[in-house]
C-alpha cells in the first residue's frame, strides 16, 4: 500500500502519474480481494491510507482488523 504515498506526494501538474497509482492501487485492492481478504477491511484500509492525519479512519481499520484477527483465532481454535 505504499502506492498511497507516492500519491499523496505527486506534483499537481503530473497528471499521467497520478493517473498510474490510482490505476496500480486499484491493482492492490483487486489482489487483496481475491486472496480472501474482507471487502470493509481493505475500504478501511485504503481510506486510512489516503489521509494519514485521519484518526477516525485509523480508528476503524484497526477495529475492523483486530476483529477480522479475532475471527481467524477462533477459526484456528475450533479446527484444532
């Protein structure tokens, strides 16, 4: 996800550049999705990572990882 930085870092004048993150994040989520990751845990993801300074969405995403983490524990405990 570190796309997210060179797009935040991006000249305005330098359209074709930003054009290219936008087009490899959406190339990130894609492969993020078919691997199995949840839907709203990669929204959250990337909304946090487009604006650092958010706290809200840093908040959130970590909410929703902590209980993703918490599914796959109990997933792995049950299949023991």
């Amino acid at each position: 996800m570190n796309h997210y930085w060179f797009l935040r870092h991006t000249r305005v004048f330098n359209l074709a550049r930003k054009r290219k993150q936008y087009r490899l994040i959406a190339k990130e989520k894609k492969r993020l999705l078919t691997a199995g990751v949840d839907g709203e845990t990669v929204r959250l993801l990337c909304r946090h990572m487009a604006n650092l300074k958010n706290k809200q969405a840093e908040s959130r995403w970590w909410s929703a990882h902590n209980k993703t983490l918490q599914k796959s524990l109990q997933f792995s405990d049950k299949g023991v």
